[in-house]
C-alpha cells in the first residue's frame, strides 16, 4: 500500500511539473507589443491597408483569437496552481 502512494504522489509531481513546464512555454511566447505589431503586418498584408474592412476584420479577428489564448493561459496557470496546492 506504501509502494502505491508513493507512485501516486510521484505521477502528481511529474503532472504539476509538465503543466508549469507548459505554462512558461506560453509566457515566454505571448508578448503583447510583439502580438500587436505581428497582427498589424499579418493584417496589412491579408486584408488590406489600414482602415479598409478587411483590415478592420482581420484586426477583430485577432484580438477574439489572443483573448481565447489569454483565457486558456490563465486556466492553465490556475490549474497548476491547484494542483500545487493540493486542491
């Protein structure tokens, strides 16, 4: 019975850890400056000049995808949390 807590307690450390693990990859990637000036010249590009209705779409489109993964991101990060804390 030891041996099969001590084998749980080891699968939970190695789950919080590769969470955190995928919470840093995701801090480390999302830089708000850079996401802004990516999406003006993905826009630019894609949809047309500033101001246009494509532009305005495709800039819409953008913030709805990087407020999804900022939400995501933070579910994430609670989650590890969670689980650190033994919840």
């Amino acid at each position: 019975m030891g041996g099969r807590m001590t084998s749980t307690r080891h699968a939970a450390i190695v789950l919080a850890a590769l969470s955190l693990g995928g919470c840093a990859n995701l801090e480390r990637h999302n830089s708000n400056a850079l996401s802004q000036s990516d999406d003006d010249g993905y826009c630019q590009a894609q949809g047309g000049p500033q101001g246009s209705a494509a532009y305005t779409a495709c800039r819409k489109n953008r913030d709805v995808a990087a407020t999804r993964s900022d939400r995501m991101e933070r579910t994430h990060r609670d989650l590890a949390e969670r689980m650190l804390n033994g919840q």
